[in-house]
C-alpha cells in the first residue's frame, strides 16, 4: 500500500440537474437536486483510498452540519483527516449545474473555512508530506500553502502532483515544484496561451508546459482520454453511458496517484486514472462516484 498526501478543500455540493441554465432574472424548472460531498481535494483523496492507497487529507473546516458530512465521507472511504477546525466560519459549499441531456457541469465553489489554508497549517504536517510517497494539491485553497507543501515535498523526495484547478496563473519556480502537472483543456490553454482542442493541441501544450519547468505534464481530454508527455493519447474507459461528469478528473487524479504511490510506472497510473474516471461518470455525484480497486482492476483487464 502506497502513500498519498493530500492538501485541498470539501465541500458540500448542492446539484441540480436541469434542461439549461436559467439566464439573469429567470427562474427554471430542474429535473433533480442532490446535497453530497464535493471538494476537489476531498474528491482526490476519496478517489485514492478506494484505490487502495493510505490516504491523509489536510484541509480546514467550519463547525456545522457539512463538516459532519466530510467526517462522514472521510470515514466510509478509509481517508484519514487531518482538520484544523474554524467555529467562525462556515465549511465549504458548491452550487452544480447539471445539463439533464449530457451530464456536463458549470460550477461555482465558496470555500468557506478552506480560504484560511496557510504555510503555517502545511508546515505543521511536514513531518506527513515528507513521510508520503506521493502529495497532491489543486488550487481551491491560496496559493501558498500549495507552494510551502509543494517545497517540503520536493525536498524529501515526494513525488508531487499539482492539478492546476481551477485555472490560474503559476510563476515558473511553482510549476518546478510539480513532477506531474494534470490539467484539463482549459486549464492547459490558460498556463501556457495555447489551445487544446486535439491532441495535436494537447502535445503542443504538453511542450511547452515542460519548457516552462514541469516535470511530466498529463493533460486530461475528457471522453478521448488523457495526453501523457512522453508517451502520447493514452485512451479512455467506457464501461457505461455518460450520466454526470462532475469529478471526474478528480476521480482521474486520486487513481492515478494511489497508482504512482504503489510503484506504477507513469503510463500505468495512467491508465488507472483514466478508468477510475471512466467509471465515475457513469453515476451521480462527486465523491459518491469513486470506484473501489476491484471495480478498476475488471475494467482494465
């Protein structure tokens, strides 16, 4: 069993499936509402401990109803949290449009207590980031305790993982600290100024994400796969019919870092990544969608 760190948000996702997103000033009808957990880094670790890896997830909650729910999902999953509590203020939340006939998404995250994320909460789990085989962020939290964790684990020799999500925009010493950079399309276009709509497109970005000091970077395509620099498209999964796609590059990023954890050459946690994911999308909800170890294991072969 491999182990995997894990510096991000919850959230509690409110989802709601409709035929379109209602415009300014106008009220429409939806086809169905779900209240589960969200949160990209939450997700992430979900996603990794039913894969199999020791999961330990740093974050920040408020002292309400939603924080029980992260505990909740934390235990189910065999995440082991590590919360430093705000009574002051409230536990994340995400508002989810769902379009009813795609299952494609449109987000907008608060993330309460978790904007407080600082250096000083990632250096009081030094000790846990060095100790890990593999640490993992995204960029819900501030920047700089994805940087301070980013250091720490570079030094220790920790492989890490940035998902640069949501898109921003990263100095060259940041994407230095980053042996694999995963964004998607619009995340890649935003780093590096050039588009991604092929895998043409993917390759370019790839290059230049390296240019601009990334180790390896991965640039998830959705239903085509993922662009692995190095190696080219790796294909996606396909078990069953698309019914939301909320988390699932979460669910790609949580199996392919359990898989790098366990010792898997970058091309096979890979391919993990992109069936952990092949199969989140085939249910509802974010976290509630993650695959176990055995269920990927089938699908791959």
């Amino acid at each position: 069993m491999g182990k995997v760190v894990v510096l991000g948000i919850f959230v509690a996702d409110a989802a709601f499936r409709a035929d379109r997103m209602p415009r300014m000033g106008e009220t429409v009808l939806g086809n169905g509402f779900l209240l589960g957990p969200g949160g990209k880094g939450s997700n992430q670790a979900v996603a990794a401990a039913r894969i199999g890896a020791e999961t330990h997830f740093l974050t920040r909650l408020g002292q309400d109803a939603f924080a029980d729910m992260a505990r909740g999902v934390w235990e189910k999953a065999g995440v082991i949290a590590h919360v430093r509590t705000d009574p002051d203020s409230h536990t994340g939340a995400a508002f989810i449009y769902v379009d009813d006939a795609t299952g494609d998404n449109a987000i907008i995250v608060s993330p309460g207590a978790a904007e407080r994320i600082s250096p000083a909460d990632v250096e009081a789990h030094a000790a846990l980031i060095a100790g890990a085989d593999v640490f993992m962020a995204q960029l819900e939290h501030p920047v700089a305790a994805t940087v301070a964790a980013l250091r720490i684990a570079r030094t220790a020799g920790v492989a890490t993982i940035l998902n640069p999500a949501p898109a921003a925009d990263l100095p060259p010493e940041v994407l230095a600290l980053c042996d694999y950079l995963t964004p998607n399309e619009t995340e890649a276009e935003a780093l590096t100024g050039l588009a991604v709509t092929s895998v043409a497109g993917a390759e370019r970005a790839a290059a230049r994400l390296c240019e601009m000091g990334v180790g390896t970077p991965i640039i998830t395509l959705g239903e085509r796969g993922a662009y692995l620099h190095g190696h080219g498209l790796v294909p996606s999964f396909k078990p069953g019919s698309v019914v939301e796609t909320t988390g699932a590059g979460d669910a790609f990023n949580g199996g392919f870092a359990a898989a790098l954890s366990r010792g898997a050459e970058p091309l096979e946690a890979v391919r993990i990544g992109c069936a952990t994911a092949g199969l989140s999308v085939t249910r509802r909800g974010a976290a509630a969608s993650m695959p176990a170890l055995a269920e990927v294991e089938k699908l791959i072969g």
